[in-house]
C-alpha cells in the first residue's frame, strides 16, 4: 500500500495510522514563486525570491495549525549527523538560513508541537515515529548520506533515547526512482556486495541504476528494523513533474520540497 496520500494541493502525508502524528512533503502547488521555482518553493537555499519563499512556508504552517516559531530545520550538509532537538531550538532555519541547526542532517524530538522539516528535490526522505516512546524524526538522504549510513544512525539516535527497535516505524518517502538515476562507479564503489543485487543495475561502460530506496530499506533492516515497519513509496520524484521538483530532471533549476513531521497533544 502506498504510504503518501494526498491531504491537500499543498501536502501528501503519512503515518495515518499514528494518531499523534502528522507528518508528510510538500507539493510544488498551491504556492507563491514563480518559475522555475513555481510555486511551492520551500527553500531559501534557491535563488527564489526569499519573500515568496515565506509566504510559502506560512501557507503550510498555517495548513498544519502551527507557526514557524515552533519549526525547526537543519542545515543539511549531506552527512549523517543526528540532533536532538525541543524547544529551545524553536525557530531555528525557518526565516533564514543561518539559523539553521548547524551541520545536520537528521533531527529527532519528542516535544510535542513542534515540527521538524527537511528539503528535497531528489534526495531521499526517510521519517521515524516510535508511538510508544513519543519520539519521531526525520533525516535528508542524498547518495552520500545513504552509502554512508544515514538510517542506521537515525535509528541508534532514537535507541540512545529510549526507543526499541521493534517499536520504530519508517518511512522511505518519494525521492528519484531507480530508472532515471544513473550514478558511476565511484558511488557504486560504496554500496557492499551484498546489497548491490537488490538496488543496482550495471549499464556498462562504469554507469550503474541505482534504486536510493531499497538501499535504505535493506540498510535498515541490516539495522534492526522490522521488515513490516518499514514503508517505502512508490513515487519518484524525477517521474512526477506536476507534483515534485526534480534537481536532476530540472538540471539544478528548480524548487525544493518541504519533509515534515511532528508529535501532536
């Protein structure tokens, strides 16, 4: 079954099953940039027009019911590292870049009515509800995050703070699928043997299809997760030019999505 469902023109969301959570990405519609940005640009790190950028992420806060002053956002450097976050780092990156929590990746609470947001265009997506502890999380993933372990130190994070491993839910949200991601033998030189049957199709010449997804999800299986808590989407991202934006589809002129995920009361 299809883990994303659209909620709005703005929003697809996940994790219905979890009362206490909502948690989805935005769309490209329904906002205020123009192109190539149209319309729902939700990153600053673009050469939009930052007041358009705003008003597009207080559509969305607006939408979810709560402000910006109660977000928070990483700075995302293509890393793996993990910050717990409450409401002390409220606000952080929501009106500017240099606000961001500094040099991570992935950001996980367990304060409730506070939302964690991450960008993508491509990359991967991965969300984490534990319903038992009352934590979630959310990590951005490109290639190197991925190959470099990036779920597996989500996970350990959550268990660090409580969290067992057969309580953690997942989700492996739309990204580039494997049909239009072609990557080289560098990238591929990172993924183990064991791994490459699943989510590697070799081309020839040194060029390989690389499935980001099923690599996540076999790497947290690896980890400890169980199978059945694992959701992967179907959607990608190169594929679904009315929906997402497409850093390689649209050769780095484009939007970024916003991946979002909070406990509620």
């Amino acid at each position: 079954m299809e883990p994303f469902q659209s909620h709005s023109i703005r929003q697809m969301t996940c994790f219905h099953s979890h009362q206490h959570v909502t948690a989805g990405l935005t769309t490209r519609q329904g906002g205020h940039s123009e192109a190539p940005f149209d319309s729902l640009n939700m990153g600053l790190h673009v050469s939009d027009k930052k007041e358009d950028v705003l008003k597009n992420r207080r559509a969305l806060a607006d939408e979810i019911g709560i402000p910006l002053s109660r977000w928070v956002i990483g700075e995302q450097v293509h890393g793996t590292e993990v910050a717990s976050v409450d409401h002390r780092n409220a606000g952080a990156g929501t009106t500017s870049l240099q606000t961001a929590v500094s040099s991570v990746d992935g950001l996980i609470t367990n304060e409730k009515e506070l939302v964690l947001g991450a960008f993508f265009a491509d990359c991967v997506p991965l969300y984490f509800s534990d319903s038992e502890s009352g934590w979630v999380g959310i990590a951005h993933a490109g290639w190197k995050g991925t190959v470099n372990g990036m779920a597996g130190e989500m996970i350990r994070a959550l268990q660090e703070k409580g969290c067992k491993l057969g309580d953690i839910q997942a989700v492996i949200g739309p990204s580039i699928g494997m049909k239009h991601y072609e990557v080289d033998d560098h990238v591929i030189s990172f993924i183990p043997e064991t791994y490459k049957k699943e989510c590697v199709i070799s081309k020839g010449k040194g060029k390989y299809q690389l499935d980001l997804k099923v690599l996540h999800r076999r790497m947290m299986i690896e980890e400890g997760l169980k199978e059945d808590n694992i959701q992967m989407t179907n959607f990608c991202t190169y594929e679904e030019e009315k929906t997402f934006y497409s850093h390689r589809r649209d050769q780095g002129s484009t939007g970024r999505m916003l991946g979002f995920i909070t406990l509620r009361t």
